[in-house]
C-alpha cells in the first residue's frame, strides 16, 4: 500500500481567512458551521508530520496565526467565556493552534507575536473567575463542552511554551501557572471522583472524567514546562497558588475510598487512570511546595501565613493542613484494589513516603524563615506557650518516647519527630523561646535525653534533629538559669558522651550531628562548672569521658569545623574551670581534679592548634589566646604551653621559633598561600602576624593584639628565662616595631601601652 497524498493546506487556510473576514464583517452566524469543519480537517492534517511535505512551516509563514487569534475573539464576541452554541469551532480553532506550534519555534514566535497564547490565557482566567468564594471540595460544574475548551487551552500553552522561552517568559509575566494550577485543582479536586459514581451513568461518568483528569494532567505538564530552564531569579509561580495545591491534601487522609471501587467493574483502565492522577497531583503538589520552600523567601513567608478551604465552610492555615497530611495522611485503600499489582502498589507507598519528606522539609524551611518567628511563636491560649503548632510538634516529639515505652506494635513516627525538632530548633532564636520549651507545660529536658532519643541504636536523622534542637536550646543557656538546670538534671552531657556520637565508627556520616553535639557541649560548659565537671572529670572508667571523646575526634577528622569547635569546647572548659567564682569545696575539689586533666601537652597543643589554623578568624584565635593566657598562670601550664606555641597543629616535631628577620621579609614560600601571604607554620608565627598585623588575610583587632601581648608577659612566670629565650629573641624586634608604628595613633595607644608593659616586664626578667 502507498501512503495516502499529502493535502494541500493553503485552500483551507485561505478559506478559514474569509471565514474569519466574512464573519468580522457581517457577523454571519451561519459561517461559524464552516470554520467548525475547516478548523477540524486543518488540526486534523497538522497532528502529524509529513515527511514529504512540511505543512506546518508552511501554514506558518501564512496568516493563519493572525486568522486563528482574529476568529477566537469573534468567537468570543466580547464574553470572556464562549457561548454553549460556540465551543465547537472555538476548540477546533484551538486545536490548529495547538497542533501549528507542536515542535515548531517559529510557529511559537508567530503565534506569540499575534497574541494568540495571551488569548488561550484569557480564556482560562474568564473560566477560573467562576469559581466559587470558598471553592469548596467539589468539582467545578462545566459541561464536556467547555470541558474540552479548557483542556485545549491548556494543551495550547503546553505546546506553546515547551522549550521555547519567548512564550514561557510571556506567559510567566501573567502568572499563567497560577490560573492553570487554580483552575485545574478545582476541575479535578483530587479524590473527588469517588462521590460522584453514584449520580452518573458509566458512559457519562467516564467521558466527564476523563476530560477532568486530562485537564489536570496537562495542567501540571505545563507548569513543568514553565518552570523548566527559567532564569532562577524569574519567580515562575506566585504564592497565592498554596491554597489550591494545599487543600487537597487532607483528601489523602482517612477516611478515603474503600477498596471496592465499582469503577473495577465497569472499566478497569479508567480506574487506573484517576487513580494515577490523583497520585499525580499529590507527587506534583508536593514536589512543588517542597521546591519553593528552598528557594524562594516570598513562598515561606506565605506558607506561615495563608488559609485554605478544606470544605465548604472551614478555612484553615495552609501550615496546619500539611502538618495534618503529615500526621494522618495515609495510603487510599484503593491501592489495594485487585486490579493493581502489588509491586505497583509498593512503588506508589514509596512515593507516598517521599511526599510526606518532601513536606517535612518545606515545613523545617518555614520555621528557618527568621521573618516568620511572630507568626510562628505566638502567645496561645493559657497552658499553651508559642500556640497550637509548637504545641503539636511537643506532643509529636513527646509522643514517639511514648510509643515506644508502651511497646505498641506499630512502629513509631520518626518522621514525625525529626519535622518537630528540627523546626523548633529553627525557631529557638531567643531566650524566652527556649526557656519556655524547657519549662512546665512542655518540660523537654528528660524527653530530649531519653535513650530513644540519644543512644548508640538512635537512627542518625532522629540525632540529627534532636542534637539541633538540643544545640539551640543550649546556646541561650547564659540567658537563663532553667536551660542549664534543667539539662543538667538530666545530665545531658554524659547521655551524649555514652552515644558514641563522637566515635570513629560515627565519622563517616556525622560531622552534622558531632557538630550539634559539640556545641551542646561548648554552651554548657561556658553556663556552669558542673557541666565541665560533667564533661572532664570521670565517671565511668570503661568510658572515656566526654572530652578525651572530642579531643580525640579533634586529632583524627579532617573537617575545619569539627577541629574548630571541638577545640573551642576545650577553651571553654579551660575559661570556665579557671574563672568561675564563688565556688563551694565540693566544688574546689573537682575544679582541682579537671585542672590536673586539663594539663597536659595534648591539651596545650590543640589550644595552640586552634591559634596556628584559624588565620582567617581572630574571633578562634582570641579565644585561644585567652584559653593558653589561663593554662600558663599554672606552673605545669607554661612549660607545657612553650613547647606547644612551636609544634605545627598537624602534630609533626617542634619547630625553632621564626627569627625576626624570618617574620620580617616573609616572602612567598611554596607553602604560602597562592595569594602569597605566608601561612603560619604554629602558634608562635601566628601571633607574631596578630601583633605586626600586616600581609595578613584578615585584619585583628587591636584588642586581639593586646591580649598577645598580655599572654607573652604572663608566660615569663612559670618558666626558666633559658627556655623562654628564643621567644624573646623572636617577640622583641616585633614588639619594637609595633610600638613605633602605634606610638602617634591615638586609637591603638592601648596597643602601645601593653606592647610597652610587655617589654619592661621581659627586661626586669633579663636583670633576675
């Protein structure tokens, strides 16, 4: 057989343009049964290519797009919605438009140049004006008719815009996406078949619903189309679509559907298909509401502060509604239905679960929105601090210890827990905040540190959200005495030590959570003695105690962060265990015991570690100035922190102290930096460039290069003038020049006075 002759489109373009013309003129109603059949044979021959003959680059280069645009306004005849008497020409007016741009960019542009997407695009805001204030749970009334219109108009834009950025970029401006996903979530509330096969015959009932389904179907394609490729700084969809996209997903809580859909019994395939596209919606939803949530600062403020309407008559917020799916969502017994496999089932509870993450993390985002802290901590009712959501998420939280401690044979909502502690932690931004998820009627303490929470079998995303809170709460703990009474008593501390958070088996997946956990530490430590007594001293002796635990995760990771911190818990302790005042002889007695860990070459070492890494930071390197300042007031301490301020923080052999000369020139090196300023070798390089404070990659402030000089007098103390000699022979000449270069700044005339101090109290060391 011979494939059937290409047609000749012209005659049926030139005809639809006197149609078009003829009807502009006279208004012949009579003309409109010929543009139904003239549209209709054209759409028809353009849904496919001819390899022979390219009709739609022909048709293009002719005045069909200006036909087409001119016959759907006089379709119109100035409604926003087409006449019943009118759909028919109309949709296959809209099928040659749909059909001429399919894979065709200069079609796209000549379509768009005459305003043709721009008029689909009317046609679909006049359609979704007449939904109705609140919207309800049922589906919009249309007739198949304007059904198909909408469905059309839809594929129009879909064709229109895929790949092709003129026409994504125009359609953006006028917030197509929002039309489409408003009007489509009412055309086809998801779920919303399964109350409507009772009030229809079979055919009825599948010709209307599959027009519904396809809208939405082609609804969320296009929205994907839109998105796809745009600029990031383009907003492609605005957040007043959230009601829309939010509302529906309480229809995936119980109760749903039964199993025993009769749509099995009448056409199985149809069946599948809405529930695919129920599916489809909820996958799409919240793929989208988890997508912007990340990126866009405008959708996480909306989402702390928009309402829906889950019924006729109810609004609610739009975040209660997804923490509803989150809590009670559930997969629809019709999952179940024989006519499903069971590894097709299985793939939809996957994506289910996947849906209710990607919820999750919106949610987190939300409550990391610093500008939604007002909304989101409110006053509530007596009894109820920061108001029914934070509320909720004390009970989830509260509520999975429970279930496990009552031995309930179904598994405990981690999920549910790791949403609530981490969004709390987001939130815990001020005292008040924290000192009220730790006081009556929440009292978080005991739950926080329970064994199902902390402990060697915790799942590592449950420690995760859990040491974040807990990192959160603890940073306010200077603020208020509850944070670190309460988690003392519950001895927060050694609940973390006994872990293994800090363990090496813990490296490979944790520098988060060791992160949160040492933090906990550092803050708990700075509040009070008895938790660096709790860190340092002993307790167990087949357990290394909290800190040999940090230090020891100190020397072996390669994280920046993790040497950092951990090495900054030490600070702390060190400050804390040095400072603290009014303290009881329980208390001295102790305070003994950790100064006696405490002093050592390996704690030396990694304070001034901390000093020779952290160029960039004076912040780091002022407290580990002030931190090696107190270990040097104690005989041990000095000797011990000499021989340290020359080891290189990678632990190698000591170094000879940098002459002044060598400090001086500092000349790039092949160990400088590729900038070319020179990288210091160990603490004593690095506090030399603090007090000549040039060539370097930060600028130290003058009360950075005070306290050096302050260290450096009180390190004279406890040590032999032999031992101290080199330092001298290195710090003098900087000194000397740093009190010439300061000594007619007025600012840094405190800088000349140390620096001054510093070198009387060497010289009356030299006359000893």
């Amino acid at each position: 057989m011979t494939s059937a002759s290409p047609i000749d489109p012209i005659p049926l373009e030139r005809l639809l343009h006197d149609l078009a013309a003829s009807i502009r003129e006279t208004s012949a109603e009579a003309s409109w049964a010929s543009v139904e059949t003239t549209a209709r044979e054209l759409a028809n021959n353009l849904r496919v290519r001819n390899a022979n003959v390219d009709i739609h680059t022909i048709l293009g280069k002719t005045e069909l797009p200006q036909t087409l645009t001119s016959l759907l306004a006089s379709g119109l005849a100035g409604a926003h919605i087409p006449d019943d008497s009118k759909t028919g020409p109309l949709l296959e007016i809209l099928r040659v438009g749909a059909n001429l741009c399919m894979d065709h960019n200069e079609n796209r542009a000549a379509l768009l140049e005459v305003t043709f997407p721009q008029s689909v695009l009317s046609i679909l805001e006049a359609y979704a004006d007449r939904i109705p204030s609140p919207p309800g749970a049922k589906p919009l009334p249309l007739s198949n008719s304007h059904l198909k219109i909408v469905r059309t108009s839809i594929g129009v834009l879909l064709n229109a815009s895929i790949g092709f950025d003129l026409v994504k970029a125009r359609l953006t401006s006028l917030e197509a996406a929002r039309t489409i996903i408003k009007l489509s979530s009412t055309i086809y509330p998801p779920t919303s078949w399964t109350s409507c096969l009772d009030n229809a015959s079979q055919g009825a009932f599948v010709e209307e619903w599959d027009l519904r389904s396809g809208i939405s179907n082609w609804s969320w394609r296009t929205v994907s189309a839109l998105r796809d490729g745009q600029d990031e700084n383009l907003q492609i969809i605005n957040p007043d679509v959230l009601p829309w996209i939010t509302a529906p997903l309480i229809k995936f809580c119980l109760p749903q559907a039964d199993a025993n859909s009769p749509l099995a019994r009448w056409d199985e395939d149809m069946l599948d298909n809405l529930v695919q596209t129920d599916f489809d919606f909820l996958e799409e939803s919240c793929t989208l509401i988890e997508a912007l949530s990340l990126d866009v600062e405008e959708f996480r403020l909306e989402l702390a502060r928009a309402t829906c309407y889950t019924d006729d008559t109810k609004s609610v917020s739009c975040l209660n509604t997804i923490l509803d799916f989150i809590e009670h969502g559930a997969y629809p017994p019709l999952w179940k239905n024989p006519v499903f496999s069971e590894a097709d089932r299985k793939n939809k509870e996957k994506a289910f679960d996947i849906c209710k993450a990607a919820l999750i993390k919106a949610v987190v985002e939300v409550f990391g929105e610093e500008k939604n802290e007002d909304v989101l901590w409110t006053d509530g009712k007596p009894g109820q601090p920061g108001g029914p959501v934070v509320e909720k998420f004390v009970q989830w939280i509260r509520g999975y210890v429970e279930h496990i401690d009552a031995n309930k044979p179904e598994p405990a909502r981690d999920d549910m827990a790791i949403c609530a502690s981490l969004s709390l932690g987001n939130l815990v931004r001020k005292a008040n905040i924290a000192t009220a998820l730790l006081s009556p009627p929440y009292s978080l303490a005991p739950i926080l540190a329970s064994p199902q929470f902390i402990s060697t079998s915790t799942d590592i995303k449950l420690k995760h959200g859990i040491l974040g809170l807990l990192k959160h709460l603890s940073q306010f703990s200077k603020h208020s005495p509850i944070i670190p009474a309460s988690l003392a008593e519950v001895g927060i501390i050694d609940r973390i030590a006994r872990s293994g958070i800090w363990d090496e088996k813990s490296d490979a997946m944790a520098d988060v959570i060791q992160l949160s956990a040492i933090s906990v530490a550092k803050h708990m430590c700075h509040a009070s003695l008895d938790h660096a007594f709790a860190l340092v001293l002993p307790t167990d002796k087949d357990q290394p105690t909290g800190l040999l635990q940090i230090l020891a995760l100190v020397k072996r990771s390669d994280s920046v962060s993790i040497k950092s911190e951990g090495s900054r818990v030490l600070v702390t302790v060190v400050k804390t265990v040095w400072l603290s005042e009014r303290i009881t002889d329980q208390q001295q007695k102790k305070r003994e015991q950790c100064m006696s860990i405490l002093l050592t070459a390996e704690c030396a070492k990694i304070l001034t570690g901390l000093i020779a890494r952290s160029n960039k930071y004076p912040l780091l390197v002022n407290e580990g100035i002030v931190a090696i300042s107190l270990l040097s007031t104690h005989k041990v301490g000095a000797p011990l922190v000499i021989e340290a301020l020359t080891t290189p923080p990678n632990g190698d052999a000591p170094l000879s102290p940098s002459t002044s000369s060598d400090i001086a020139s500092a000349l790039p090196t092949p160990s400088s930096r590729n900038d070319g300023l020179p990288v210091p070798r160990h603490a004593l390089d690095m506090l030399i460039f603090v007090l000549r404070n040039v060539d370097n990659p930060v600028n130290f402030p003058i009360e950075v290069r005070i306290n050096t000089c302050t260290f450096f007098s009180q390190l004279q103390r406890h040590v032999s003038a032999a031992s101290l000699a080199s330092i001298k022979d290195t710090v003098i000449p900087v000194v000397q020049q740093v009190i010439e270069d300061a000594e007619d700044v007025p600012e840094e005339e405190k800088l000349v006075k140390a620096a001054n101090l510093l070198l009387e109290n060497w010289k009356r060391s030299y006359n000893s």
